[in-house]
DNA sequence: CGTGAATGTCTACGGCGTAGACCAATGTGT
DNA sequence: ACACATTGGTCTACGCCGTAGACATTCACG
C-alpha cells in the first residue's frame, strides 16, 4: 500500500494540475502542452501520463480544480435571489481570478464539481418557481451569462486598437468598416480600457439576471408561449 | 486583369471556406484541419495556402461567414424591446443552426460582421437608456447568452447517460457523485432528452433579458451601488 | 534479500501548421 | 506568334503536438 510515499521524483497529480492550471491562467490554455508542461517540471513528457489518463483528463481535473472554488450557497438561504446572487458572485470571482475558465467554454460541463455547481442552480431556480424543463434552459443561459466575460477577455482590447496585436488577423476586420461608422463602438471602446477588473460589471449581471427571472416568474406566460404581440 | 477565370484546379477562397464551414459543422471545430481540408477539396494541403493566409485567416473567414447572416434589425424599429428580440432571435437562429458558432466561443470577436453585431446591440442598449459603461458590459453577458447553447450541446446528453460516450474523460466524473444526490439534475436530464432543438428555450433567453433590462432601467441604482440590503 | 509494483525514460509514430523551392498553366504585351 | 510575368498547385521538410510500448530504475514490503 504504498500510497502518499515520495519516490524517484516527487511528481504527483496535484502537481501536475497546478503546474497546468498555473500555465493556463497565464499563457492561456493552449499553451498547455504535455511537452511544455513536462519542461517546467523538469520531467520527460511520457512521465505525465503516470498521474494522468491523458490529456483530455488532465483538463478535467483543471476544471474539477477550478470549479470547486465555487460557493454553492446553502439551500437555507433566506430567498432564492440571495442565494442566487451569493452563487453566482463567487462563480464570477472565480472566472475573473482565473484566465483557464476558459476551458469551460470547449469541455463538458460534467465533472462531479460542476454537476454541483448545476444541481445547486437548478434547485435555486426551483424555488423561484420555474419547473424542470424551464430550468434547464434557463441554466444554459445563466452559465453563459457567467461564462461571457471569459469569452473573450483579450477581444475589445484587440477591437478598440485596431487590430495591432497580430499581424494574421489584422487584414480580415480592415476590409469595409471604418472607425467612423461605429459610433457606438468607438465611443465604447475608451470604457473599456479603464475596465479595472469587472467588480461592477459582475454586479450588474447578477442583477439583470435576477431581474429577469423576478419578470419572468411573475409573468409567466411571458417564456412560454408569447402573446401575438411583437409590438408594445 | 485577368479576375473570375477559372485556372489551373478551380479551388477559390469561396470554395475553401465553404468547406471549412461544413467540415465544422459536422464534425465540431477540431475537425478543421488544413490537411483533412485539402484531402475533402482534392488538392493538396499547401494549396490552401493560396487562397487563405493561414488556418487563423480561415477561421475568421468562417466566422465572418456566419455572423453576416445575423440580421440587425434596423435602428427604426418602433420600442428598443423590440430590436432586441428581433436582432437577437436572428443571432440564435444562425448559432442553432451551425455548430460551427463554438468558434466564437474561442476567436476575438473582432471582424467586420461582428463589429457591426455589436454595434447594432450598443445602439439598442443606449436606445433603452444605458450609457456606454453599463452598454459595454451588458453587451459581453448578453453574447454570454445567446451563445450559452453553443457552449456544451454535447454536454447534457453526456451528463444524462452517466457518461458512457467517451471512454476517456468517463471516470472523472464518477468519483464521489451518485445518480441520487442530484434530484433536480436527473430529473431534468430527462428533460434534456426531448429538446425539440430549443425555440422555446430561445424566446425564453430574450424574454429573460428584456425583462432584465426593464427592471434595470427602472431602478438604476441596483447595478450601480446596490444598496446594503443583502435580504429581501 | 528478493520480488513485484510504482515511477520515470527512451524511442518512435502519425498528425498538425506551414516555410520555401519548384513547376505548370495561364493570360498579356509586342 | 512568342517571350514573359503571374497565378495556382505540388513536393519536401521542419518542428511542434499527443501518445503507444518497451525499458530501466527505485521503492515498499515480505
């Protein structure tokens, strides 16, 4: 039974995965390779594959680490906007303090962590009132709400420049549009450089969405099937 | 000046993308190798070279592609609601209807055409009473949303089935959770099961937003500086 | 001490994106 | 009609990637 004893070098799983996930948050998750990975331990590559499965396992377990940072907040709590926002700040937190979210965007959310992370959201949104099958759906969109920051933290930096960072991609978005046809755009663009990190910003989505799902509990008819009216 | 002649093996940018595009469709983004692509278009990978300057080039090309199909539903359209709900089920309809929109899930959403999206999504958010600030980061949750379906189709039906699908990352998952601790996830899975292909789940998000926005446009101060009250 | 399991190494394979030299077809100017 | 530059496709090769399989070492325990 030879368990937690340090042998040969002291290469464990745990090391492995914070040595990946330090990678990831930054130098984003495709400079995660088995080979490079394998350098900053100081180890052959094929040396990983003796605490992981293989790769697609190994960002599994980045996942499981990152996603277990997230305060379920206890069914106990006082209301289910309260607890919602409790959950969902602390996902939040852990998005913004963790470039390597990312990899929640291209894996499946199935790890036991995020099956938590799903089942305390589910219960939360049953007891606002919606059923099953509206939960579901409502928890796509309340992951990718949470998720959107992640999706492109480098983008409008990118935008509002131009396009300077990288020669490859800086001919495909110069073609029609010019800076004076995106009013909006452009006036945007200076609030984004001063973006001091997104405290406020992750505030406002929680409120939008709990907002949003009171309008939608109240008028429920609203989500189903809509009244003919498009207008007004 | 010789322009639109066909030479040599008839391979064109159009024809190129096009492929690309279908590839992914089909077979998810990984599926997108120049090599493969070159096989499926008879030619040789470095053929390819010539009329796109790099898989990052092709890629935005696809994107392009897809996003100029989203209708931005025009500036005089009668309530800023009502943009809304058009620009945005025009957005969904292109992202239900090609997996290949995970792509934007991992590319600066920069080109042309995704310019002009975000353009058209700050102009109805300052239309509804936003300021550029608040415009900005609703924009990012707003994306979140409606590309929260692209994010995992394949996740739920794994996560419903215990995870049998893929061999690999199946163990992962089955550590400490059993079927029983998750009522509310497997009770929903089965919910999962007959998705009709999400029209509902779709009006669903926008409803959810537009009664967010509402309600934040209502009481302004809830995204700014909430009050102390965490209860009620 | 001996033995079997655990851990790290070496070598090698096939796939990837892509640089560079080459070459065949094409249309142009005289 | 003929040399010519341009265009579009091919070939070869490089360095990266994940990973299979055989091997060597080291440890835990009898």
């Amino acid at each position: 039974m030879a368990r937690d004893v340090k042998v040969h070098r002291g290469l464990t799983t745990e090391r492995v995965v914070d040595a990946a996930l330090r990678a990831a948050d930054e130098g984003g998750i495709e400079a995660v390779s088995l080979r490079r990975l394998a350098g900053a331990l100081e180890v052959t590559p094929m040396a990983i594959y003796r605490h992981v499965r293989n790769k697609s396992h190994l960002l599994d377990l980045m996942v499981e680490l990152l996603l277990d940072q997230v305060d379920l907040a206890p069914a106990e709590t006082a209301t289910w906007q309260d607890r919602l926002r409790r959950l969902l700040a602390s996902f939040q937190a852990v998005v913004a303090a963790h470039p390597a979210t990312a990899l929640l965007l291209s894996r499946p959310f199935v790890s036991p962590a995020a099956l938590r992370v799903s089942e305390a959201l589910l219960a939360t949104l049953h007891s606002a009132g919606f059923d099953a099958g509206q939960s579901v759906r409502l928890l796509q969109v309340i992951t990718g709400m949470v998720l959107g920051p992640a999706i492109n933290r480098a983008t409008w930096a990118a935008a509002s420049r131009n396009l300077p960072p990288d020669a490859d991609r800086q001919q495909a978005s110069t073609e029609g549009l010019s800076a004076g046809e995106l009013p909006y755009l452009s006036s945007a663009a200076d609030q984004v450089m001063d973006w001091s990190g997104g405290a406020d910003a992750n505030r406002l989505t929680i409120e939008l969405l709990v907002g949003g799902l009171e309008a939608l509990a109240a008028e429920p008819n609203r989500g189903g099937v809509p009244r003919t009216a498009s207008r007004e």
